[in-house]
C-alpha cells in the first residue's frame, strides 16, 4: 500500500504542469527532445512557447547539421545566353551528413526550386533571378513561392530575415537589394522587401553618410535581426529594418597579418549575439568581433544604425601550415586550405577545406576534425562556388513531433 501510494504522488506530480515546468528545466539539452514521446502532457509542455523560452534562457539553443549547399555563382543570375549548368548537376547541390540530411536531398523537395540563396532556422530560400523565388520550412514541410517582385534589379543581392513568435509562428522577411553595375560613388541604395506578414513586396530607398557600393549576388549575415551586407572598397553595409528609418551604415572590414591579400571572407553569428568576421588565404585565418565599446569612449566606427558604438577586435589568429604540423594523422589535405564558414551562434568552431575535404576547425585546441558528407565533392569548381552549412534548430516542434 505504501508503494502505490508513493507511485499515485508521483505520478500525480508529473502529471502537474507546473511542477513538470520545473523538472523537465533541468533536463540538459541532448535529452530533452526525446521526451516529447512521453506522453502528451509532455510534449505539449516541452513544445509550449513559455516553456521554450526558459529552457533557451537558461540552457541556450543548439543547432544539428545536416548537410552542406552548394552554390555555383556561374548560374545564379546568369544572362539568357550564359553559362548553363550540365544536366547531371542538379540544382541545389546538397551534400549529406546524417540521414536526416539524406532524406532531405532524395525527398524531391529539392527538385525544379531553382538555386540555393540563403537560409536561416529551418528556412531554405532559393528561386531565379530576378522574379522567381521559393521558400521551404523544413520542420513544417511546405513550399511557398513570393509573388513576383515590383522591381527588376539586373545585379542584386539578398537577405533572409526569420523570426519566432510565442505562438509558434515562424514569420520571415526577404530583402533584395539592388547593385550597381557600374563602380560610382553613391550614398543610396534600392532595397525590396517582402514579408510573409503582409505577403506583398515594398520598394524603399536606403541612404547613407558615406559612398559605398553592395557586393553582388551574396547574401547578408543576419544577427539579432540586423542585415550585414558585404560591401566592395573593403567595406561592411550595416541595416536595421526595425528602426523605421531609412539609413545605413557604412564601415570599414578590419585589417590584420593577412592583409588585403586574403581569399574568402565569411560572416557569423557569436555565441553571446556579436558580429565575427573571418578571413583567410594560403598562410591562415583571422577571426574578429564587433564589440561594443564603452561608454566613455568617443571614438566610433559606426553608430548611424543601431545608435551604439563599436570596434573591431581581433579573437583569434591561426597559420594552417602550423596546424597540418599539430595533425600528422591526417594525410588527406592539400597545400590550398580555405576558410568557409561558421557555425551558428559559436564563437570557437569553424568548417575549414582542403582540397575537396571539409573539416570542423576548434580554434581553442587548434585541432581538427574531417567532415564525412555524401556528395559530388570531387567534382564541385570550389572557385565559382560558395559552400554553405545547412543547420536545423534542435528544438521540437508541436507540428512535427506530433
């Protein structure tokens, strides 16, 4: 009798959502997704957007890879007459981890959307330029094709903003941006924005205090739900949407040992919300930080968009040769090793390559891991192409859990 009795006050216990609340806070992130197979009451409780926003309080948000895009500049915004890509490529090249990442690539979803442009928490962005796009959410499964722009922009580049509301909602917006053929000096830019809000396009015009020119046919670094564009002459486009005004601002790429002379450039998100911005070529790579600086401090690099002072700061600083030395067991890499980008909201890792090999760099133990995917790596121009991360929040969803 006892027994029972201690088994009907626990179970009584478990079945209390508020005291659930508080028992399922502790339970560490590489378990808790698993406990949505519990019980109902579980996986509405876990999957509940009040419960969400303590445990990513207290615990943070981690992210699982699947796989790596793979987009070819050569056919993203070609002419009629240009290069065409070969019928055995398919035209979002995506190379697999893990099976969820096989799945996604033999499920079709990927077939007749166009070329890979950006994506952020789940949101694939791709289409045609420069009035066919798509956007598919991989937790729900659906594809959405915006309606046709207003503006025909003949070069541009584009941004992915996505937001989580507490409903459970997944609200995004599509920028595109307009680039200037012809290298003037300018203080103004066209932008279109699309918002699945309002499911229109609105035209605006960005202006700015210095002259400065959009780097074509790349997409934005989008931190804290500001837009981070590269910019030609060395420089960053900074834009924040939610301000309501129409400015951006304009700064200068930090300079170290690598000099001008640097091959791939690469923005990121840190773990605590900041800027990073990598550069490498043959010798290494440099990792910098946009910091906040303090308030008693009058020197500004940029303060026009988000009112807020800040300077570069160098964080790390790695020579490849140096580290190939540390790696003797790895026979597999090449003299030419590339940086090509980070993880989301990680401060520590990088995915670096060498000759058709992928590997995941820890910048504080300077060792390295090879990346197994499943694809055409060997046969992939890494010149003309841009090599993407394709991340998926490790956080369960009603939707799909169901």
């Amino acid at each position: 009798m006892e027994r029972m009795k201690r088994i009907s006050v626990n179970g009584g216990a478990l079945n209390c959502d508020d005291i659930l609340h508080e028992i399922l806070l502790r339970i560490p992130p590489s378990v808790i997704s698993k406990l949505i197979v519990v019980s109902k009451i579980w996986l509405r409780v876990i999957c509940s957007p009040s419960f969400r926003q303590g445990y990513l309080r207290q615990w943070g948000l981690s992210f699982r890879l699947l796989g790596f895009f793979v987009c070819n500049f050569l056919y993203l915004g070609r002419p009629r007459d240009g290069y065409r890509r070969p019928r055995w490529e398919p035209p979002l090249p995506f190379l697999s981890t893990c099976r969820e990442g096989d799945d996604l690539k033999h499920s079709g979803i990927l077939k007749h959307r166009g070329y890979f442009i950006d994506s952020s928490k789940g949101i694939i962005l791709s289409g045609l330029h420069p009035k066919t796009y798509y956007v598919y959410n991989t937790l729900t499964k659906q594809t959405y094709q915006l309606p046709e722009p207003q503006q025909f922009y003949k070069v541009l580049c584009m941004a992915l903003i996505v937001e989580d509301f507490l409903h459970g909602d997944t609200c995004y917006k599509v920028i595109r941006a307009r680039c200037e053929c012809k290298l003037k000096e300018r203080n103004t830019v066209s932008i279109e924005t699309y918002s699945s809000k309002t499911g229109k396009w609105k035209q605006s015009t960005l202006m700015c205090s210095t002259s400065f020119a959009l780097r074509p046919r790349t997409a934005a670094m989008v931190v804290g739900g500001v837009v981070h564009w590269f910019a030609i002459w060395g420089k960053l486009a900074i834009y924040d949407p939610r301000l309501g005004d129409r400015y951006v601002a304009s700064i200068k790429l930090p300079t170290g040992v690598l000099t001008h002379e640097h091959e791939e450039s690469v923005l990121g998100e840190s773990s605590d919300g900041l800027l990073m911005y990598g550069q490498s070529n043959n010798i290494g790579v440099e990792i910098w930080m946009l910091e906040k600086e303090p308030e008693d401090n009058n020197s500004s690099i940029y303060c026009i968009c988000t009112r807020l002072k800040y300077k570069w700061v160098l964080r790390w600083r790695l020579n490849f040769k140096v580290l190939w030395k540390q790696m003797p067991s790895l026979s597999t890499h090449s003299k030419e090793t590339q940086l090509l980008s980070f993880l989301p909201q990680n401060s520590t890792s990088i995915f670096i390559r060498s000759g058709w090999n992928i590997f995941l760099c820890d910048l504080v133990t300077k060792t390295v891991e090879i990346v197994n995917y499943q694809g055409r790596g060997g046969s992939i121009s890494w010149e003309s192409s841009k090599i993407v991360p394709y991340f998926l929040p490790s956080w369960p969803q009603a939707s799909c859990a169901s």
